[in-house]
C-alpha cells in the first residue's frame, strides 16, 4: 500500500468511528429526553389524582354548582 491509501483508509475508518459516537451520543440524549418527558408525565398524573382525592374529599364547588344546575349528573 502508498502513504496515500494508508492515510485513506485511516481517514475513512476515522469517520466510521466518529460517526458511531456521534450516533451513541445522540440516542443516549434522545433517551434521557423521553425519559424526562415520561417522568413529568408521571408527576402531573400523581398531582391530578391528588387534586381529584382533595376535590372529591372537600366537594368541588365547580361540581356542586354544576350539580345543583342539573348539568352534572353522578354516575354513582
């Protein structure tokens, strides 16, 4: 082999590998990404659930007005 090819193939096995970490790199954020989306997720669901236990708890004002107006109609 010429210095040329041994300089081209080392450029393009180079690349290879750069592109491989670049690759590893950028999942590895997406995955984190999805990860914080699912966490938050999970956090606003837990605070509904929460506000709905304190609602139905306490009586929703909003639901007994409504109720009172015969536009809420418990399933119960």
């Amino acid at each position: 082999m010429t210095g040329i090819a041994v300089v081209a193939v080392g450029g393009v096995l180079a690349l290879v590998l750069l592109a491989v970490l670049i690759g590893n790199t950028d999942a590895r954020a997406q995955r984190e990404a999805w990860n914080r989306i699912a966490r938050h997720r999970r956090e606003l669901g837990e605070w509904e659930r929460e506000l709905i236990r304190a609602a139905e708890s306490e009586g929703c004002p909003a639901c007994r007005l409504l109720r009172e107006r015969g536009k809420l109609h418990d399933l119960l």
